[in-house]
C-alpha cells in the first residue's frame, strides 16, 4: 500500500476586518475596537478566553488605527522611547504578571502605558482582567484596572459556523455543507477549539488520502 505524505504547510489565516464575523459574543467589542478615537483615556482592553478573536479584533484595530502589535513577553526588549505618539497593541497583557518582584516587562508595559496614552493609543489582550494578572507594580496595577473592557463571550452556533468555513477557506478546502453543523454540534464552544479541530482534520485527510468528510470527522471525535 502506498501511504500518501502529509505536509504540514501552514495556512494564511486572514485578520480583516471583512473576515471578522460579527455576533453577539463580539459585538460590542468591535464596536470598541471601530471607535477607537473616543477612547476614554485613549486605552482599551478585550478580555477573552483563548481563541476567542482577541489577535483578530488586535489585526483590524491595526489596521484602522497603523498600529504596531508588541506581545507583553517581549516587552523588556523594547526601545519603548520609540512608541512615542504611536498606536500600540500589546497582545496577551496578563502574561506579564505572577512574580513575587516587579519585572522588567512590568516597568517596560508602565512606562510605554504613559507615553503612548499621552499623545497616540493603546490596545491590550488579555484572557482574564488585570485584578487577576498578579501585578507587583502599584501604579501599573492601578492603570490596568482603570482601563476600559470590552469582553469576548463564548461563540453561538452561528458564530462557531462562519468560523469553521472560514478556516477550511484558509486552507482551500473545500468541504461538504453537512460537515458545519455536525461539527458544531460536537466541538467544544470556542473559536480556539475550532482552529484547532480544522487543522487535525486537514493533517487526517491528507494522511489519508482522503476528502473531509463527516465519516473522517466522526473518526477524528470519536479518538478525543
């Protein structure tokens, strides 16, 4: 038998704003994101849990806004001082905290939080709001949990829907219109869980050599 190679070829997931589909989980974060220039403070945070479309919505306000998008992690090697007057995204804010002394990714998100909310704008993911990120510095404390929220709920069906066929889009693949609901009815309620259980079924089916089928998806579920 001859066994079909695999390669895993990464996908383009596109971040645009035509590509964000709107639903009562996101709504009023976009509309956050889409207003950005009343920002009170000029400071916002989405809050969501993981694959919930915080990069997607930090993508589109970039795009709106010329925004530079920094991760938190990075924060330390940053020549801040070159923010100045900029749009800035800092992508996955609560990773920052946790430690029993004040971190040089801390002083670096307290330092850049003043000078970019002096004279540009800035947005922060995060999973959970700044009370729970374990913060050692006061000030920078304070200034987080002043900071405006929006947050991202868990996806409905139709949400979970549009973002299955985008995926399998990214990946032009095409699969048959029975497939969605199936899927949607099985997987677990987050964006994350459905890029994830796209991947594994394009890394099945080219394995196999096989179309994406509900068959396939059935084999795949029934091994979780």
């Amino acid at each position: 038998m001859i066994r079909q190679l695999a390669f895993d070829l990464p996908s383009v997931e596109a971040m645009t704003r035509e590509h964000f589909f709107v639903a009562p989980s996101n709504a009023l974060a976009l509309q956050a994101i889409e207003g950005w220039r009343d920002w009170p403070g000029r400071k916002q945070m989405i809050v969501g849990p993981e694959g919930s479309g915080k990069t997607h919505l930090a993508h589109v306000w970039a795009a709106l806004s010329g925004a530079v998008i920094l991760p938190a992690t990075g924060l330390a090697g940053t020549d801040i001082a070159s923010l100045s007057g900029r749009a800035v995204v800092v992508e996955d804010a609560d990773r920052i905290g946790g430690g029993d002394r004040i971190g040089e990714a801390e002083a670096q998100l307290f330092h850049l939080h003043n000078l970019v909310t002096a004279s540009g704008a800035l947005l922060l993911t995060a999973r959970t709001p700044p009370r729970d990120w374990g913060l050692a510095l006061a000030d920078l404390k304070s200034r987080m949990q002043a900071t405006p929220i929006a947050t991202l709920e868990r996806p409905d069906d139709a949400l979970l829907s549009a973002v299955l066929v985008k995926l399998f889009a990214d990946r032009q693949v095409a699969v048959p219109p029975n497939l969605i609901p199936y899927l949607v009815s099985r997987m677990p309620r987050s964006i994350g869980a459905a890029r994830g259980l796209v991947a594994a079924l394009d890394a099945r089916a080219l394995a196999a050599g096989r179309p994406i089928t509900r068959p396939l998806a059935g084999e795949l579920l029934d091994l979780d």
